[in-house]
C-alpha cells in the first residue's frame, strides 16, 4: 500500500512537472516596446511596430511572442514610465522600441543597470551606449547615429567634391553628425550652419548657401525640417547646382512622399535599402508592401531585423528567459537572416555592417524611393567601439 | 550689399506670413478679449484642406480657395460652439480651453489624413524664377506670395477702416459695452471678426504650404512668433500688427544669417534675438508700439 500511493505520488509529480513544462513552453514571451507612436514623428514607431510584427508573423512565431506597445510621445518622463511599470508590473525580460536619443539616453542606461532585462535599441544609437557607456545587456539592431554622416563624408572624397556647405539644426544630433561627416570628409567646408531648432523657413540660410557657392551641402535635418529644407532647397533652383548629401533621416518613404520630384537625385546614407540585392529583404520588402500596401522604410526594416533577432536568441536559449546572461550571449551570436545581408555585433554589442550611398529616383509605378548608388563602407565598426570596455 | 538686398527680401517675405497670422490674432484678442492659442490650427486647417484638394482635382487654385474657406468655416463653427462659452471667462481659462482645441485639431488632421505630412507643391505658372538681385535668381512663388499678403492686407484695411462693419468692429475694440448698448448685434459682430481672423490664418497655411511639411502640429511654430508681433505692436492694433511683423520678420531673418558670422554664440543669440526685442519694446512703449495707453 504505502508502495503503490508513493508511485501514485510520484506519477502525480510527474505529471504534475510535465504539465508545468509544457505550461511553460507555451507560455508566450513578453517583449516591451516602449516607442514614438505619436507627435509629427509618430511614423517612426509605427514602423518598427510593423516591421516587428511582419518578421514574428513570417517566422510563425506570432503566438510564442506577446508584445506590448505603448507610446512614449518623444518625452523621456513618459518614456521612462512606461519602460519602468513594464519592468516592474508586466515582468517584461526584453524592452525595445526607442526611437530617439534623448529618449534613449534617459531610459536605457537606468533599465540595463537597475533591472535584469535585457534592451535591444531599434533605432537610437547615441555615442555614449556605444562608447564609455556601453553594457553586456544594451544591443543595437539598427546603427550608431554617427554612420550614415561618415559615409557621406567618404562619398563626398570619391567624387571629388572639393568645397562642401555643412548644415544642421542647433543641438546635439545635429552636431554630432556634422561631425561625423568631418570625420571621413578631407575637402574644404566652406560653411558650417547651425539653424534653430525646428525652423520651418529656410530661404535666409539658402541665399547664404547660394552665395558661398560650394560643389555640394551636406545638411541634417530629420522629419519635417527635412522636408521644409529639401522644398526649399529645390524651389530656389540649386538642386541642379549643388550636389545634396544627407543622413537617411530625411529620406524616408514617408518623407519623400512629402517632398515629391524636389528629392529626386538627392544622395544620402543608410545602411539599408529596399533595392538591397538579399533574399532575406525581397521576403521584407515583399511582405511589406502585401500586408501594408505601402513601402518600407529603414525604420520598418530596423523593427524587422530587432524582432529577427529576439526570435533567433530565444530560439537558442529554448525560449526561455529565465537566465539573461544566457540570452544575452545567444543575441550576440546575431544567428539570424539580416535584410541587411552580413550582419554581426561588435564589441559594443553595435552592429557591424556595410554603409550604402542611396540615391532618390522615381521608380516605375511613379513613385519617389531609394536605390543603392554605391556602396560606401564594407564591415564598418562605429568610431566609438574603441571606448567600450567590452570585449 | 546685393545678397543683403535678398535677406531683406526674406525677411519680408516672412513678415507677409506673420502678418497674416497676427491681423486676425490681434483683432480677436483687441474685440473679444479672447485669447485664442488654437490659431495656429486654422493655418493648418488650411494648408490640409488646400493640399487635399490641389490634390483631387489638380488645381491649385481651387486648393486655395478650398483652403481659406475651410478655415473660415472651422472659425465659425469654434466661435458658436467653444468661444461664446470663453468670453466671460478669464484669460486662463482660455488658453486651457484652446490649448485643448489644438490638441483636439492635431488629433483630428491625423485621423482624416493619416500620420503621413502632406504635399502642396508651388503652383506651375510661380515655378520660375526673377533676378532682383543679378546672380542670385529669387522664386517667383515667394515674390507672389509678398503681394498676395500685401494685397489682402490692403484689403483687411479698407474693410476695417472703410466700411460700416469695420466701424463696428473698431468701435467693438473701443466699448464693447457701448456698441451693444446702440442695438449692434455683438455676437454676430464677434462670430464675423473671428472668422475673418480664421480665414486670414487658413489663407496663410496655404501661402506657406508649398514651403512646409503639411502636418499634425504645424501651426505651432509660427503662432508663437505671430504672439510676438502682436505683443510688439500693441493688442488690437492692425497697424501694430504690421511694423511688429516687420520688425519681427526682418530681425529674425537678418538675425540668422548675420550674428553667427560676428559670434559663434550666434545660432543661440540668433532664435533669443526676437525675444530681446520685444523685451526693449515693451520697456520703452509697456502696451506695445501702437497699443492702447490704460
């Protein structure tokens, strides 16, 4: 008798474990996506929201994966909210979804040192989490900022343009990619303005622009200001004259759409293109535009390639999330089928990847997009890879 | 000297818009006591309107029309719904409730229009170019737009000074009390002025769309610097409205192009100076260049 009921209770056990087991593996993962879904730049956000579910859904991992969004309105007191009550409320493991620096800098570096998660930038990519402040638990999916001014600046080199105009608006970002542009670029900078933030008329700056004559502007102005500038740039007759440069930041789908014929012939930098010769981006791109009917853009292919490569560390660690420091080593593995083709973290837990010149054209149909012109950096490492104490 | 010659043209240019913005800011505020901070939403109002319409039927000029009377009806339609709930009230109250408005509009464009900013491109026959200055081509599309605003202000000013109703509205800016008291149908007079207002500001939002990224929010920017002229030129005043334009427009262009080649403090000194400005004018005239001394 006490046999049988010490079988019976070692049976119910089991049973008991098996269930709890197979409790555990269906149990879905919560992934936190804390971004900017709101405000002119709202797009942002919805984006990489998009991009995010497309890859869950085209992995058939839609229902091993819950994610919970909410819109930080591109205010760091929201956003840090947010990102904490997920933490602390939800018991969300995995946060993503911060769409600018200064969100970024106030919520990231609280997160990875006060909780034991992980956070996987989709977009932002300040200088700090990538130099001096780097973490074993920070990874970035998309980019350091300074990368798509370095490149531009090295294209400027290869075609000769000697004399280069440089414009941006008056705070951080904008210096920091004027700077990153200067950091590659041997000519001549001819000018160098800093215009108020947000400024909506440019025509001052552009008859100075004018006047000084260069062989091309190099200018950093994301979202509407991209917009105001490129218009205005074109209605004052110089797109013929001066050769425009600029970061990706203005010229999204989203954009262009705005802007219209004035882009058309615009270079700028991007380390993502939807013309990119990959298997892995026809299947994005593809997708993309079925499920949306609308094109992608660098932010959409951003929250594809974040959600990739969640999926693929999950993936090793049997969906588990139980031991971060394992998950941790499984994402830095970055075992997954970039759209960006080769794609690796660095020391940084940044990526390592090539930079792309694109250039604007219209495309069969009549729309205003981008196709790679060159490619400008092969396995580029950011510049602030060497300050990270990380190995 | 000649490049001088073409900020100063700029500087104009961009008055013209502030101008435009300002008259109606200043009317309502000079007749109505009313401080409406949802006047940058009429500019949107317009730019959106006349954007989509250019759109559907190819025609900028019905675009322009369309515009500018969808802002004066979305005047009348806040007047008799929210601002004859605001008269009595005190000024705080109202810019709660019309912050409110902005919020409510932002939110509105965004439903009707999608997320995505609209495009108004410069009509074709204004795509080209006239060479004020020699060497230096200037878009025919902003000269236009300089008489556009210069013309209608004329207008504005032959209403208010020529015409019965003008009468009635300096009179209304004078006693209101009074002007009621001799049969005049204040809240008709009040819904008219602030329509007036309203459509001034959508016809600004589709001058200023073709140079503009059309979207949620766009009114903001330019209702703080139209806040600035009316301050400058005294509440209530159009003539105030047009020097503070003037001043504010010019000085800030001139400001942006010349202080950061003297300083490299000159971006930052740059988007003060308008402040510093209105800050000496208020020292020296407390009601503003052509407000009413109390």
């Amino acid at each position: 008798m006490p046999m049988k009921s010490a079988a019976a209770a070692a049976a119910a056990a089991a049973l008991l474990l098996a269930t709890a087991a197979a409790a555990q593996a269906a149990d879905p993962v919560k992934v936190g996506m804390v971004t900017t879904l709101s405000t002119g730049a709202g797009y942002l956000g919805d984006h990489v929201r998009k991009g995010f579910e497309l890859a869950l859904e085209q992995a058939g991992v839609a229902d091993r994966v819950t994610l919970l969004v909410e819109d930080d309105g591109l205010d760091p007191g929201t956003a840090t909210q947010l990102t904490e009550r997920m933490v602390e409320r939800d018991g969300v493991k995995i946060m993503t979804g911060a769409i600018f620096s200064n969100v970024a800098m106030a919520t990231i570096p609280k997160l990875v040192r006060n909780y034991d998660i992980l956070y996987v930038s989709p977009n932002a990519g300040p200088a700090p989490l990538a130099g001096k402040g780097c973490h074993p638990r920070y990874f970035n999916t998309a980019y350091q900022n300074d990368n798509f001014a370095e490149v531009m600046g090295k294209y400027a080199n290869e075609q000769n343009l000697k004399r280069v105009y440089l414009m941006a608006p008056n705070y951080q970002a904008g210096k920091d990619s004027i700077g990153g542009f200067k950091r590659f670029f041997k000519g001549e900078v001819v000018g160098e303005v800093y215009t108020k933030l947000n400024q909506t008329d440019y025509a001052a700056e552009i008859a100075e622009l004018r006047a000084a004559n260069p062989d091309a502007v190099y200018f950093f102005y994301p979202g509407g200001m991209g917009i105001n500038f490129m218009k205005q740039f074109a209605q004052a007759g110089l797109a013929d004259k001066v050769v425009a440069l600029g970061p990706a930041f203005s010229f999204d789908d989203t954009l262009l759409d705005a802007v219209g014929d004035a882009a058309i012939g615009f270079f700028n930098g991007s380390q993502w293109s939807p013309d990119l010769d990959v298997a892995a981006n026809k299947t994005f791109v593809d997708g993309y535009k079925a499920k949306f009917s609308e094109y992608p853009t660098l932010y959409a292919a951003q929250g594809y390639d974040t959600a990739q490569a969640i999926v693929a560390a999950l993936q090793k660690t049997d969906w588990s999330t139980a031991d971060m420091d394992a998950l941790a080593a499984a994402m830095k593995q970055a075992d997954f089928p970039s759209v960006r083709g080769e794609f690796a973290f660095g020391n940084n837990n940044h990526p390592i990847q090539d930079i792309y010149v694109r250039e604007v054209f219209k495309d069969d149909t009549g729309n205003v997009t981008n196709r790679i012109a060159t490619k400008g950096f092969d396995n580029h490492v950011d510049a602030y890879a060497a300050e990270c104490e990380m190995k | 000297m000649l490049l001088f010659l073409e900020q100063l043209l700029n500087g104009v240019q961009l008055s013209v818009t502030l101008l435009l913005m300002a008259s109606g800011l200043t009317l309502v505020f000079g007749i109505m006591n009313l401080l409406n901070l949802a006047h940058g939403s009429l500019f949107m109002v317009g730019a959106y309107v006349a954007a989509w319409t250019t759109g559907v039927s190819g025609s900028w000029l019905l675009g322009l029309v369309a515009g500018a009377a969808a802002a004066f009806v979305t005047g009348i339609v806040i007047e008799l719904v929210v601002m004859r709930r605001l008269y009595a009230r005190d000024h705080l109250d109202q810019v709660l409730a019309t912050f409110g408005l902005i919020l409510f509009f932002n939110e509105l464009v965004r439903l009707l229009w999608g997320i995505r900013p609209m495009r108004l491109d410069v009509p074709e026959a204004l795509g080209g170019f006239v060479e004020i200055v020699p060497g230096a081509p200037y878009p025919l599309y902003r000269l236009a737009v300089i008489a556009a605003g210069a013309a209608v202000m004329l207008a504005l000013a032959w209403l208010v000074q020529g015409t019965r109703v003008g009468m009635r509205i300096r009179a209304g800016s004078v006693d209101r009390e009074m002007i009621g008291a001799l049969g005049v149908d204040i809240g008709r007079l009040y819904t008219l002025v602030f329509a007036l207002g309203a459509l001034l500001a959508g016809l600004a939002g589709v001058l200023a769309g073709p140079f503009l990224a059309i979207q949620s929010g766009m009114g903001e920017p330019i209702l703080i610097l139209a806040f600035v002229v009316v301050v400058i030129g005294g509440i209530g005043s159009l003539k105030g409205a047009v020097a503070g334009s003037l001043l504010v427009g010019i000085t800030d262009t001139l400001g942006r192009v010349y202080l950061p080649k003297i300083t490299d403090a000159g971006p930052a000194l740059s988007s003060m100076l308008i402040f510093l400005v209105m800050a000496v004018v208020l020292a020296v005239f407390p009601t503003g260049l052509y407000g009413r001394k109390s």
